[in-house]
C-alpha cells in the first residue's frame, strides 16, 4: 500500500516538472521574437500628453507658418491670466473632443477664436491657431474654420 502513494507522489512530481519545463521554454521562445520597427499603438494618455506637449510649445520656425517671437504683443498680467484661462479651457476641450464618442469640437473653436479675437497678435492667438489648424479636416469644415483663421499671413 505505501508503494502505490509513492508511485502516485513520484508521477505528480514528473508531471508537474514538465509543466514548468514546458513553460519555461514557452517564455524563453516568446523573448527571442524579432522586435518590428514600428512603435507600439498609442494610449489615450499618451497621445493626450503628446498633444499637451506640442500645443503648448513655443513657435518654431518649421511651424505652419514662421512666427517672428519678437513681434508677439506684450500682455498685460491681467491679459496673460485671462488668455491663459481661456486656453487651458480650449486644450480642456480639445482633450475632451478626442475621447471615442466625444467628438465635437465646437468648445475649443469657441474658445480659440475667443482668444484670437480679444488678443490677436498674442503668443496665445498663434498657439491658439495651431490648435485649430491640428483638428481634423472634416471638422474643419463644419465649424467654417477658414485658412485665414489658422495662418493669418496666407491671404
């Protein structure tokens, strides 16, 4: 009788040796697979911190058209404030106009013309233009964004 759950114990073991055998060349196989050139699909959050990141850098020369840093218009504290505001407001839109299900632009269009129209010569006014220039074609044309609006030198 002793002998049969030493049998039973043994097989266990032998099984369960496989097992983990089995499993560590299935995840040394896995490891060794060839790495693609193309980057991984993007998050929601990460194309959201992208966006932050971009939108909120200062003008450079390759942009859409070439601002001069020089010629911005100097705002007054409150000015900066209130174009400040009204631009985290139009990003907080744009955010959520990217969410599946969410998209209507219409928010951040009102808030970038809003700043476009109070503080036009602003550092503000041309972030505010790449922001609109950024939305995608065919929303573009349901909010009547005209060339001028995004690139005021193209008339």
């Amino acid at each position: 009788m002793n002998t049969f759950w030493l049998k039973a114990a043994g097989g266990v073991v032998i099984v369960v040796g496989l097992i983990m055998l089995v499993n560590v060349f299935k995840s040394s196989s896995s490891k060794q697979k060839p790495k693609t050139t193309e980057a991984e699909p993007n998050t929601f959050y990460d194309t959201i911190a992208q966006d932050d990141k971009r939108l909120r850098a200062e003008p450079k020369t390759s942009e859409r058209y070439e601002p001069n840093v020089a010629d911005f218009k100097e705002l007054s504290e409150e000015e900066k404030v209130d174009a400040e505001k009204l631009f985290e407001m139009a990003l907080f839109h744009r955010k959520q106009s990217r969410l599946p299900g969410m998209a209507s632009y219409k928010l951040m269009v009102d808030y970038c013309r809003q700043i476009i129209q109070k503080y036009p010569d602003s550092e503000y006014a041309w972030k505010s233009r790449r922001m609109l220039g950024d939305i995608p074609t065919r929303f573009r044309q349901q909010y009547n964004i005209t060339e001028e609006e995004i690139n005021p030198q193209k008339k």
